[in-house]
C-alpha cells in the first residue's frame, strides 16, 4: 500500500513539475513567425543600412572618444534617431580619460636610413627614443627575456596574426598589443614596437588601445604596419638597426560623450525591451566605416523597419537601440549603461550587439536556457533563408553587450564572416567602400527578424541577476 502510495505521490509531483515546466516554456507564435517572413524580405530590399553607414562616414568621418567629431556624431545621432521616426530618443551621458594624437614618426638611422610606417597605440605616451632594435618572436618570448636586458633599447615583437572567419587570431594579438608595452618595460625598454594586429599586407598600421600596469613609467609605443614589420625584420638580418620613434600623443584630462539611445515602444509590454547597437565611437584614422558604423546602422535600421509596422504588427515588447560611447578605448559606454540599468535587468528581454564590420551574417546562437530553446530554434527557422546556420552553445556576448551580460543578461550572437576584416580594423583603410551593400541588407534582415521575434515571443530568453557565487565561478 505503501508503495503504491508513494508511486502516485511520485507521479503526480513530476506531473506538476513537466506541467510547470510546459507552462514556463518560452514561444513564438506562428503570426509571428509569418510576420518576421515578410519583415526579412523587405529588409533585403532595403538600401536603408547603407544610407545611415554612408551618413555617419560621410557627415561626421573618424569619431575618436572625447574628440570635436565625436560630439558631433552623438548630435548626429540624435538626429537620425528622430528622423527614422523612433517613438522615444534620449542620451545618457558616459565620463572617460580623454586621449589624443597628434603627430607620429619613425625611421632607420645609419647606412640603410628610411621611414617606417607606424601608428601610436591608444593610451601611449608621447616622446621621442632612438636605440638599437631588440626583436621577439611573440609576446611569450619577450616575457621571457632576463630582466633588464632591454635596458636603453627599443623592444620589437614580431608576432603575424593569422586570419580567420571568426577572428579567432585576434586574441593573441589583441593581448600583445594591451601587455606587450609593460612587458618590455619590466626588461628595461624604453620603447615597444609590435607589427600590427592586423592580417593584411596593406602600410596601414593598426592602432588599438594600450595600458600599463599600476606601478610602471609608460613608454612611447607604436605598431608598425606589416610590410615595415618586413622591413625591419629583414634588415636585423643583417645586423643592428638603430630606429627613431618621435610620438606626440597623449592624455589631457576628462571628457563626456553619450550613450545615445532611440526605441520603438511596444504594443503590450513597452517597458520590456530587447537590445540591440553598435558603438559610436572609432578610431582617428580611417572612418570608422566597418568598425562600427555598420554596426550602428544595421540596428538602427531594424528598428526603423519594426517601427514602420502597423500597431496590430508590432511586437509586444519594445525594440531599443542603443548607440554605445567609446568602445574603442575600453567599453566605456557599455559599461555605464550596465550600471544605470541594472535594476531593470530583467525587463531586458535579450540583447545583440553589431561589432564584427559588415561580412554576412553565418551563424547564429544565443545563451538561452533550456525553457527557450524552442523560441531559439523559431529564431534560427526564420534566420536559415539569409544562409545563417543555427550553432547552439557557441559564441559570446558582444563588446558593449558583455558588461551586461556579466550581471545576468540574455544575449544572442549574429556572427558575421570576419574573413577579411581584420585587414581594414583600426587602420586608415576603413572606409565606406569596403562594405558591400547586398551584404548589408542581409545584416539588416538578420537583426530585424532576430529583434522582432525575440520582443515577440511568450515567455522569456533568461535575463535574471547573477548570485555572488555565480559571479565568484566566473572568474
């Protein structure tokens, strides 16, 4: 009897538990679904996403943070948003250290004398050095190398990025570009060179931002463009090589730019959004076209598209837009906005940020648990006519996403083939013509189908406040 008992008490809690379980489950209807069929189409038909990219290029040009250009293109900004008709457009003010440059120069000295083509890295000093040439294969060589060895001497790391679709490379040389300087100042350098995080074979060197360690006396530092990396490593082939490296470049105090953010309200559930943006900042000596004014065009576009619909049509959760300050220098804009949304983390549905140039879209995943993966494959089904591949448990959040999304937030990965892209970032190369408008569109598509069926759906994708403990196992 017992037994008996306990079989139907065990029953009947699983029941209720499959019963909840059911009822948690996040969905998208299928209007929803026929809705976002329509939206995709119309999407790749539009030139939209090009006339926002080619406005901001064009208009305002290279944005660096805290910079005159940088104040007009958050006016820009402002100024689209309304234009494309948002419902509801504010800014949200974002405080950083402010870097400039102003000039930079090195050459060979003796017999071979020539120029080298380098740019300062973001947060470097200014100064001028001229010493004999240590070079290092990599980052873990110069580490390597007995303390004080480099004393008077200008370190040169060597180290080739290797290209990938997902940009898989960039890692290695992203981390010589941010340690690299303090490793060659513990070895006594008075200098850092690198060749640019970079894949193409282009004299435009990379820039990117740098620190220092607490504790150490920063030191001019550059990237040389590859075929001066060439350069260089062939003539030490031959023997010393003595380089000047002149830079006039610096930190001047504070600066305040802006979050700036528009929204498309929600017809049932307008306080609950989903996120999506670029950054609006880039660096000084191209035009920020892929990096990231694509970004924020693409999005930009998708809630003007979802903004267009009928009030019948429109999702029930709101579409926000946000076009983030200075990423470029340390995600400054996504992180004030963590911080001043914090409290409203779950009425943030799910969040995607535009930040890998504008190469089409191949696959998408998302950090849905496991009572929204069904609404992730809907995504995925009206996602696969673009040619993107569902990849589930792949990917992470974007840049300005990623602050965010450390304290709980939902996040989705639209990744974009990043084949050729770093040839062009952070150079004087990225400009407008190395977008193509087809693949735009299809970016456009994407966003705007991911955006509307994610502020669409029945339930939600798992935005909720990180405890300590999972925050402690994180790092």
């Amino acid at each position: 009897m017992r037994a008996t008992l306990w079989a139907a008490v065990t029953a009947a809690c699983l029941f209720t538990a499959s019963a909840l379980a059911a009822s948690r489950e996040t969905r998208i209807p299928d209007g929803a679904m026929a809705t976002a069929a329509t939206l995709r189409e119309r999407a790749l038909q539009s030139d939209l996403a090009w006339r926002i990219t080619e406005s901001l290029t064009t208009e305002v040009g290279p944005r660096l943070a805290g910079s005159e250009a940088d104040a007009r293109a958050v006016a820009w900004a402002e100024a689209k948003f309304r234009e494309l008709g948002f419902d509801r457009v504010w800014k949200e003010p974002v405080t950083f250290p402010k870097w400039e440059r102003r000039s930079e120069r090195a050459e060979v000295l003796g017999s071979a004398a020539q120029p080298l083509a380098i740019a300062a890295l973001g947060g470097s000093p200014g100064g001028t050095v001229e010493a004999e040439i240590v070079r290092f294969a990599d980052l873990a060589s110069l580490e390597a190398a007995p303390d004080g060895s480099l004393a008077g001497r200008i370190a040169f790391v060597d180290y080739r990025m290797a290209r990938a679709k997902d940009g898989a490379g960039y890692g290695q040389g992203s981390r010589l570009r941010s340690r690299g300087p303090s490793a060659a100042i513990r070895k006594g350098a008075a200098g850092f060179l690198m060749r640019s995080a970079g894949t193409d074979s282009h004299r435009f060197p990379h820039t990117g931002i740098t620190r220092f360690d607490e504790g150490l006396t920063p030191i001019p530092s550059a990237a040389l463009a590859a075929p001066d990396a060439d350069q260089l490593a062939r003539l030490l082939a031959r023997g010393p090589v003595r380089v000047r490296m002149a830079l006039d470049c610096g930190w001047t105090g504070q600066a305040t730019s802006y979050n700036v953010i528009g929204e498309i309200r929600g017809r049932s559930r307008p306080d609950e959004v989903v996120l999506i943006g670029g950054h609006l900042d880039s660096w000084d000596q191209g035009t920020g076209a892929i990096d990231d004014a694509a970004g924020v065009a693409i999005t930009m576009a998708a809630g003007k598209l979802i903004g267009e619909m009928s009030r019948r049509e429109r999702p029930a959760r709101s579409i926000r837009v946000v076009a983030f300050a200075n990423e470029e220098q340390g995600l400054w804009g996504g992180k004030a906005y963590a911080a001043a949304h914090e409290q409203a983390l779950t009425r943030h549905q799910i969040a995607a940020e535009s930040d890998f140039g504008a190469g089409r879209v191949y696959a998408f995943s998302t950090s849905a648990p496991e009572h929204a993966k069904a609404a992730e494959k809907r995504i995925a089904e009206a996602l696969a006519p673009l040619g993107i591949a569902h990849a589930p448990g792949t990917g992470g959040p974007g840049p300005d996403i990623s602050p965010f999304a450390e304290k709980g937030l939902a996040w989705a990965r639209l990744a974009q083939d990043g084949t050729d892209y770093f040839d062009y970032h952070h150079t004087a190369d990225d400009t407008l013509d190395k977008i193509d408008p087809r693949a735009l569109a299809q970016n456009l598509a994407a966003y705007a189908v991911f955006a509307y069926l994610a502020a669409s759906a029945e339930g939600d994708f798992g935005s909720a406040p990180k405890l300590a403990s999972d925050e402690a196992g994180a790092k």
